[in-house]
C-alpha cells in the first residue's frame, strides 16, 4: 500500500515536472490620463498637475518619464516631438514625486497605477510666449539576451502640455481660414461662384492657420444662409487646439468634414461661411454658391423627350386599311 | 395640338420650379449638433439638450477673473468628450524572435497594437528603430528592405515586396486605423525609419475618438545566403502620443 502511494505520487511530481507549462508573452499595456493639459500662466507664478499612469499589463513595468519639446504638429493635431531638443525652459518642469525624477526608471506592478505629480514653476523673468510639451512615459530598456533573434519591442505612451506664459488672459491670436472649398459634389466653378445641383450633398474642407505666437481653439460655426440672408443650416466647428505657427484641419462636431444637403427648396444664390471666434479675434471664410435643380431638370428633359418620341411614334402609325 | 400643350405644360413647371422664390421655414434652421462653449472655470456645468439644440456649459468664474486672481488657469482633457476614460496602448506581445533563419524563405512574425483615445480626440502611432538589425560585433546588418525591385518602397511609403530574391527586415500593417492606401494588402511592406537619422513614421492614426482599434503588425525578414551566421538583433519603439 506505501509503496502504491509513493509511486503515485512520484508520478504526480514527474507530471508537474515535464507538463509544458503556460507561458504568457511578455506584453504592455498602459494608460495616462489627462491626455492634454492646457496652461495659462503668469510669469513668476506655479502649477502642479498630477497624472494617472496605470500599468494594464500581464507583468511588472519599469518605465522612464521625460519631458519631450516640441514645436511642430501635423494637420490633425499630432505633435512632432523633438527628443533632442534641448531648451531653457524645459527646467521649469520638475516632478514632485518623492521617488519618481524625470530620466531616471521607476517600476509600476502589473494591475497597479502610479501618480506623477508634474510641477510647473515659471520664473519672473520667464519671456512671455508658448511652450509646448509632450509628458512621455517609455519602457525602460533592458539588455537582450544572446540567443534572441529579432526585435525587441519598446513601447511610450505620452500625454501633451500646451502652456502659454502671458501677463494677460488672452494673449492676441491671428487665425487665417484657407482651403475653404467644396471636396466633392455637382459643382461648377465660374470665376468665384459655384454652381451646384439643389439636391446633392456637397462637402467642404477648410484649414486654419495661426499666424499668431500663441496657441488658439476653433471655436466656431459654418453656417449656410440663402439669398436673402435667411438662415438655412447651422453647425458647430469642432473646438480644437491649434499652436502658433501651424496648421489644422477645420473639422464638424462630429470630426468629419463639413456637409450640406441642400432640399428641394435651397434654390438660388447661397452664402456659405466658416466664422471662428477666439476670445480676442474673429476670422471668416466665404464662398457663394447658386443651387439650381440640375439633376431635376435634366430628368424632366428626358421624361420630355421621351414623351415627345412617344407621341410622335404613335401618331405616325398607320391606319389599317378596310 | 395635344403635344404643344403637353410641351408648354412641361416647360413652365421646369420654369417655376427654377426660378420659385424658396420657402424657408424657421424650422429649416438647423442646429442638432451645435455646442456653444464657455470659457469658466468648473462649479457646476455639463450638457443639456432639447430637440432642437444641444449645449454644454459650465457655471463658474470666469477664464479672466481666475487668471487675474490665481495667476493661471488649467484646463484638461477636451470639453466636449464627456469621459473620463484614459488614453491606453496595448501591445500584445513585445520580443517578436525569429529564431533560425533560413536563406530564401521568409520568416513572418506579428503582433497587435491598440488603442482606446479614451477622453482624447484622435491620436497617431508612431514607430521607429534604434538600428537596422544587426549582430553584435556591431557592423554586419541584415538591411532594411527596399521591397521588390520593381516596388521600392520609403519609410513612408509601403509598396509590394513578394519577390523571396529581395532580401531585408521590413513590416506591414493592416486593421483598424491604418492608412489602407498605403498598406493596400498583405504584400505590401515599409522598412523601418532609423532613430537619430530620420522622423518616426505613423503606423496607425485616427482623427477621431477610438475605442480599442486593434492594428496587426507583421515582421518580415528575408535573408541571402550569403548573409553572416550570427544572432541579429534591434530595437523598435512604438510611441502614442493623442492628439491636442
């Protein structure tokens, strides 16, 4: 009897042993949270924001934060980060956090989360101008071993800074529209009026530039009013940021492109404009579009033709002779 | 007699209804998707609608008096996504390891990259990597691809790269925010931009809000047979970074 039990157990042990076992890959998974802060602060003055960084994978993270400059984006709002970048002023940013300094690895448990409390402090003789920024949190990079062959993965996840050091609330802004056209429909340019069909939806796209040293929103309306001034349609501009020196693409509400469906009714000349209004400057953008019922017509033509064919075919018909 | 009138029939209701004085009506105004946005500082606020408008707003100091008072104003996240759900990237899997490499045949390997913009609007993912990949006496590479010789690709231009004589380290992207008029299909590879020579290339982007839009990465080499017997070895960093 002892003897049976010792050997199932041996078994058991040697199953457990040699039993391939469940390896999970190593992944990553992170969170940052806000993704955007926007700072208007007086010289001499000095903010702390905290951010929530969550570690949403499988295993232990260690990880660096840094401070990456910037000064450039896409026409989405995408920054084109400049690690290199060397600046004064990235010394007014600092971590609060007892343990946890820019550059230098910290390590967050899988399933856990970790504060960095960000601290911004700008000098009285600070120069009154934008500083944009993107808060990076990376993988710490470790050496690989021999036998691997391929690419190891390094992941950073990042949240943007964009702070504007002025003695006043609203700093002076200059947007410029451009590109305000239709992208695509039945429509006839002449000059600068367009002819579109009454019953096709057109779409629009425009861009905003800012001319301006500091940063603005697209706060605003794209409106349609008819010839007689009456209002037709209204909708909000998507309120985005827009940094001095760039550009961006004008958006809806709804981040797609502006629409207009015309009816039956929206016949005649038409004024179609984009109005953004910052906190110290307007900027509009308009073309003029005469809707006339092309589509209508030229249906009606052929039912005419058609018609008249008919009319002349039947009528041509030889009478039977008795 | 009957076609001249039909004719005439035909022709001043062509006629009236181009040159018609249109009706608008007030409800023809229209206004389903306006906000109206305050610059306040939060006491009390949030979105209100009707069926004719919707509004969000905030109750509070003002922009001006807080800046006058404080010295600064903080505003975070965007007003117009109601969420406090944070920005997330996901990697399924971070050592793509080839193992043996065999001269002519290709080796494929993939992973997934995701992302949920979370209370952020629109995003881009960006990759780049430290080196072609390279053995450790740290000269001999196995090059970035070039892809067919008939199909160069760029670092941002991926084209077709099914030729097993062309030799290289390259990848393709497919899924959900991915630029599809680049990666047209599962032939067509980009090799990787490289870190202090050129800018990080997007490999997934979106303009909008995201909610777990999941990309496959697909890792491709192809080796000569002339290429060095060794272990070769980079890194490649993914970054997502949202948009402002």
């Amino acid at each position: 009897m002892t003897k049976k039990i010792f050997i199932t157990t041996l078994c058991l042990i040697t199953f457990a042993i040699l039993l391939p076992k469940h390896v999970s890959a190593a992944n990553y998974g992170m969170s940052i949270s806000p993704p955007l802060l926007r700072v208007h602060i007086k010289p001499g003055k000095s903010i702390t924001q905290v951010y929530k960084i969550e570690n949403l994978s499988n295993n232990d993270k260690t990880l660096v934060a840094a401070i990456v400059p910037f000064t450039e984006s896409d026409n989405f709002g995408n920054p084109v980060l400049n690690p290199k970048t060397t600046a004064p002023w990235l010394s007014y940013f600092s971590l609060a956090n007892s343990e946890i300094k820019f550059n230098k690895p910290f390590s967050i448990p899988a399933g856990s989360s970790e504060q960095l409390i960000l601290s911004l402090s700008v000098p009285e003789t600070a120069p009154l101008k934008d500083i944009y920024v993107t808060l990076i949190v990376s993988t710490y990079e470790n050496s690989l071993d021999q036998t691997f062959q391929g690419s190891a993965l390094r992941a950073t996840i990042g949240s943007n800074l964009l702070i504007t050091i002025s003695s006043q609330a609203y700093p002076d802004t200059i947007l410029r529209i451009e590109g305000f056209y239709p992208a695509k429909g039945a429509v006839i340019r002449i000059g600068n009026l367009y002819f579109a069909d009454s019953i096709t939806p057109l779409k629009f796209t425009a861009t905003v530039t800012n001319e301006g040293n500091f940063a603005a929103e697209t706060k605003g309306v794209f409106r349609v009013v008819s010839g007689k001034n009456k209002p037709v349609y209204l909708e909000g501009i998507l309120p985005v940021n827009i940094i001095a020196k760039s550009q961006r693409q004008l958006l809806n509400t709804n981040g797609d492109t502006f629409e207009f469906s015309p009816s039956l009714g929206n016949i005649g000349p038409h004024q179609l404009s984009l109005e953004i209004k910052t906190d110290n400057s307007n900027t509009t953008s308009t073309i003029d579009i005469i809707f006339f019922p092309l589509k209508l017509s030229l249906g009606l033509l052929i039912s005419l033709l058609i018609i008249i064919s008919i009319i002349k075919i039947t009528s041509k018909t030889p009478e039977k002779s008795t | 007699m009957k076609v001249i009138y039909l004719i005439t029939l035909i022709f001043f209701s062509i006629f009236f209804t181009i040159f018609e004085t249109s009706l608008v009506y007030a409800d023809d105004l229209k206004s389903p998707t306006f906000e109206i946005q305050m610059s306040t500082i939060n006491i009390t606020g949030g979105a209100k609608s009707s069926t004719t408008y919707k509004l969000t707003d905030t109750v509070g100091q003002t922009f001006q008096g807080q800046f006058n008072s404080a010295g600064y104003v903080i505003l975070t996240g965007f007003q117009y996504i109601n969420t406090l759900i944070p920005f997330s990237f996901k990697i399924s899997d971070l050592d793509i390891n080839f193992g043996s490499l065999v001269p002519g045949i290709p080796s494929l390997l993939s992973n997934t990259l995701t992302i949920t913009t979370g209370s952020a609007f629109g995003y881009a993912v960006k990759a780049i990597e430290d080196h072609p990949l390279r053995r450790s006496d740290g000269i001999t590479t196995i090059p970035d691809t070039s892809c067919d010789l008939a199909t160069p690709c760029l670092q941002t231009d991926a084209n077709v790269w099914s030729d097993n004589t062309r030799f290289g380290f390259g990848y393709n992207m497919s899924g959900v925010d991915v630029n599809t008029a680049d990666f047209i299909n599962s032939t067509y590879y980009r090799p990787f931009p490289v870190e202090n020579i050129d800018q990080p290339a997007i490999v997934m982007s979106k303009g909008g809000v995201a909610t777990s839009s999941a990309a496959t990465v697909t890792y491709k080499i192809n080796i000569s047979g002339s290429q060095a017997a060794g272990t070769y070895q980079n890194a490649i960093q993914f970054i997502a970074i949202p948009a402002f």
